[in-house]
C-alpha cells in the first residue's frame, strides 16, 4: 500500500477538508468530463446528499461547489478572486468555467441539498449534471468525498470495493499494515521515516520530495502564526470569538517568571492547534492534516517540538512528516479518516496518532516506540463522536485539536519511556475505530442531528 507524503498532506482551504474541498475537488473533476464531451452542455445542476446536506452550509459546501463549477480548485484559491465570482454567478445565474462556454447555473434553483437517504457509497455523496438548452441532463456524475480531500467516482468507488486504498506493490516497502511496516523495518535497518522516504522516490526526485515538504511545514507554520494574531468573531452565526491571540498574549506576558506553572506547555500546544483551527474555520488556508476538521493537532505537535524541545532540529522537519503520514496512511487504509463515516475519532484521533509518531521519531524513537506512540495517542480517542454544533467546525472542533495535541505529545513521551513492547497493537486500535465507526448511530457522524450539536443552544 502506497499513499503519499502529499495524499495525507493537502494544501488547501477551510473550514473542511471532506465537505469543502471535496466538493470543490469533485466539481473540477466534472469540468474536465465537460471540456472532453463532445456535446456542448447549457445549464448545471448540484444535488448534496447525506452528510454534505445536514451539515453543508455550516461548512460552505454550497460555496464550494459553486467555486469548483467555476473553476477554482484548493490548492490554488484565491479568496477575492472567489468572492468576486461568486457576486456575479448570484448576480447573472451563468457560470464562467475556463474553457467552457457560459453556463446557466441558479444558485437557488439548481443547487439542492437533499435530507433523505445517504447515496449507498458514502455518507458523503453529490451528483453534478449537465444539462442542454431543453434541460434535459446530457452528463451525470455522482462523486463521493471521503475525508481528507480525497474524491472518488461512484464508479471508482466501486472497483476499489469501498474507501480503503487499492494496494499497491511498486514501492520499496509497500506495507499494509503496522505489523508489516515493523517487519520492514527491522529487515532492512531503516526507520519509518527512510522507508517512507525510499517509496517517495519512486514518483519523485529527492529535491521535488525535500520541496515540498519544506512547503507543506511553511503553510502549516504560517497559519500558525496568522491564527495567533487574528482577532473577531468566526463566521457562521454561533458568535464563537478567536482566542488563540490572547491566548498567546498572555502565554508570552508569563515568559521568564518565575511562578509560571509547569503544565502551561499544555497551553502552548493547545494554542498552536486552536491557532490552526480558529484559520480553518475562518475558511483561510491550511494543511489536512489528515483532514481540515482535525489540520491543528500535527503542526501544533511538530511546532512544540521546534520551539519548546531542546535540540531540536529542522532538519528533523521531514522524518516527523513523512512518519506521521506513514500512520495516517494505515489509518485511512485500514478504517477511515472521515467524521462522517466513523466520527471523530478518525479525524482527531488519526491526527494524534500521527502527531504522536512524529514526534517520537524526531526524539529518536525506534520503529517500535513509534508505532507504540501511535497506538497509545489513537486508542484514547476510540469511540469520540463528530457533532459540529450548528454543523461548523468550531465546537467542540477548535479545542479538540488542542486537547488532541496534548494526547499526542503525552503518548510520544509515555512510549519513549518504554521499549515499543505492549500490549495492544496499532493495528488493533485501528480496526477497533473501524468496527466502532460501523457500529456508530450516524447521528453521532457529522450530521449535526446527535451530541452537543443538539443540546447547545445553535444561536
């Protein structure tokens, strides 16, 4: 099984990496069917289904579609370019998609969210059409957004039989599962991070594979930063205010005094994570990490590392990337990585696991202390529900990234302490979030129908 270092790492927007940028993923893909048909299309129609409808506006997936009909995509959004597009396809009903003509496309007539019955693929399902100028439909797609940003056909959804990534044997070390990776490892004396690392240069050179890591690190340390210093009221009607600034105000007001408290580092991991996750569900720019729901706990475990380890180094940036993606690839491979198919636990959970071993890792951990790390980070998050109040990514979202990069470090230190020997292995755990997201009541699944998104007040 080979997932890439830029599979589990996205550049993309917020406020979600499965309801906002696969959507917008999906609609670009739809664009290139149109450009090849050879039929000349003249209207579009959107339909939203189970988890992309009850909780799509608290997660701009409207927006997004919209945006990716007109051709933007999340890697390369630019938000005044998509406000101003956005104003005129409201204005003129016609959409301009580059290298198609101008398409009719009602916003409030041709966009429907449908609260029945999920589509049978994926509690994530929508289904793009073109029509001609009698309306009837010349071209239909249903597309599945299964976390993370990642998008598949229901046909392609079918040939892969579900969401777990097709194996693949064409890389150096093509583990599939935890026990697997260990087995490698030991064979050939490599760390996680190194044959990570040789199965990346299978597809890419070594300056192309250093780049962009480097890359990944600068969007995830810049919205960091960006997030420690914004101030307001998030948008989407809960009125929920950005603390991570006075957070970090006060936080720097303590420095070198004496009383401070040993446990305020836990302050500062929460800040880094709360700081991402205050950007993300401002719709700004972030990493999926492994998705956006979940993008604050990894940055926020690999900047407590940089700035509050001692001796840490940033050559170490790329074994802590590579290995959390390692993880994050058994993770999606053997279970799942989306709220709305297993809960939060495949969200926030994976996103310790990864930081977790990440940061072992980089403390010179063994291949053994890592996986253990993993484990211990994603085996108490089993069982979390995801219940966006109100269907934003703000509660209980923004301070469960906080708490998630707690969990991570603690589990990276509690491994470290020990020899990578236990009793309950990564695998174990990752099929256990398996079985407990099947078992699920899928109110407790991104719906917003079960948990706190029903007993907060939503105003």
């Amino acid at each position: 099984m080979f997932l890439s270092v830029f599979d589990m790492f996205k550049v993309g927007i917020g406020p979600s990496s499965s309801h906002t940028m696969g959507p917008m993923v999906a609609a670009a893909r739809f664009l290139d069917r149109l450009r090849a048909s050879p039929f000349h299309a003249h209207g579009l129609r959107a339909s939203l289904h189970g988890s992309l409808a009850f909780t799509g506006v608290g997660h701009a997936t409207d927006r997004a579609t919209i945006l990716g009909l007109a051709g933007f995509e999340p890697a390369t959004y630019d938000a005044e370019k998509a406000d101003a597009a956005l104003a005129q396809i409201k204005s003129t009903g016609v959409i301009e998609a580059p290298g198609l003509r101008p398409l009719v496309f009602d916003p409030g007539r041709d966009l429907q969210f449908d609260y029945g019955p999920a589509l049978p693929g994926h509690a994530n399902g929508m289904i793009l059409r073109a029509t001609d100028a009698q309306g009837d439909v010349i071209l239909e797609e249903t597309y599945y957004s299964i976390g993370g940003g990642f998008v598949l056909t229901a046909e392609e959804l079918t040939e892969a039989g579900g969401t777990k990534s097709k194996a693949r044997a064409d890389v150096p070390f093509p583990f599939e599962t935890a026990a697997e990776m260990l087995q490698m490892a030991n064979a050939s004396r490599l760390s996680i991070a190194q044959m990570k690392r040789q199965n990346e240069l299978r597809f890419r050179t070594a300056a192309e594979l250093d780049a962009g890591i480097a890359r990944l690190w600068q969007v995830m340390n810049d919205c960091i930063d960006r997030g420690m210093k914004g101030t307001g009221i998030l948008p989407g009607g809960l009125k929920v205010r950005r603390r991570a600034k006075g957070i970090h105000d006060a936080l720097m007001a303590e420095r070198g005094l004496n009383m401070t408290a040993p446990h305020t580092i836990n302050d500062w991991m929460s800040l880094y994570a709360m700081a991402v996750n205050e950007e993300n569900a401002a719709g700004g720019q972030v990493v999926t990490a492994p998705t956006n729901g979940a993008a604050g706990v990894v940055p926020a475990v690999l900047r407590y590392y940089l700035d509050h380890v001692p001796g840490a180094s940033v050559a170490r940036i790329g074994d802590f990337l590579l290995t959390a993606a390692a993880i994050g690839g058994l993770c999606k491979h053997n279970a799942s990585i989306s709220g709305a198919e297993c809960g939060c636990q495949a969200e926030v959970g994976s996103a310790a696991a990864m930081g977790a071993a990440g940061l072992a890792a980089v403390l010179g951990g063994t291949p053994e202390q890592v996986e253990n790390a993993a484990e211990i980070a994603l085996e108490h998050h089993l069982g979390m529900t995801c219940d966006p109040v109100k269907g934003l990514v703000q509660v209980p979202c923004i301070e469960r990234n906080g708490l998630g990069a707690i969990k991570a470090v603690s589990a990276a230190s509690l491994s470290m302490r020990g020899d990578g020997q236990h009793l309950v292995s990564l695998d174990v755990c990752i099929e256990t979030m398996r079985q407990t997201g099947r078992d699920m009541h899928e109110k407790y699944k991104e719906t917003s129908l079960g948990g706190l998104a029903v007993n907060v007040p939503n105003c």
